[in-house]
C-alpha cells in the first residue's frame, strides 16, 4: 500500500481531521471525517443499507479542492 497524504482540514480545530490520501497501490481514495449524523444516516440509508465493513462520513465541502487533487492523483494510479 502506497498511502500518500493530500490534506487535512486546517479548519478543523484538532489539525487531524478531516484528511485525504490517496492509496496509489489500489488506486483508491481514502477519507477519515466526522461520524454522520444519525438524521444523515437515515436519509442514506433511505437510497440502500450500509453493509458490515462501510461507513459513511462527513467532509466540509471547503475540502473539496483537496478531493479534486486527490480524485487527479487517483486517476493517474496504474491500478485502473
């Protein structure tokens, strides 16, 4: 597993989350957030379960250029 760091919410408070990386081996992307909250885990769950081994999470969308990055990296991984 390759892990390579994108980002961290410098906004966050605690300076370790919300992050990104991007595993480069598997070609995947990789998020630590906040725990849903149950309200949005119902509505998810609404459109289908959330299997054993599958969490939802929550982002600030002022990381959304930090996913961008990280979607291009992901994107120019071998794996594909």
């Amino acid at each position: 597993m390759r892990l390579v760091f994108v980002a961290v919410d410098e906004k966050s408070g605690g300076g370790n989350c919300p992050t990104v990386w991007v595993d480069e081996d598997a070609g995947e992307l990789v998020f630590q957030g906040w725990d849903a909250l149950p309200e949005m885990l119902e509505a998810c769950r609404a459109t289908g379960p959330v299997p054993d081994g599958e969490s939802v999470v929550r982002l600030p969308v002022r990381m959304a250029d930090a996913i961008r990055r990280a979607c291009d990296l992901a994107e120019s991984c071998d794996v594909r």
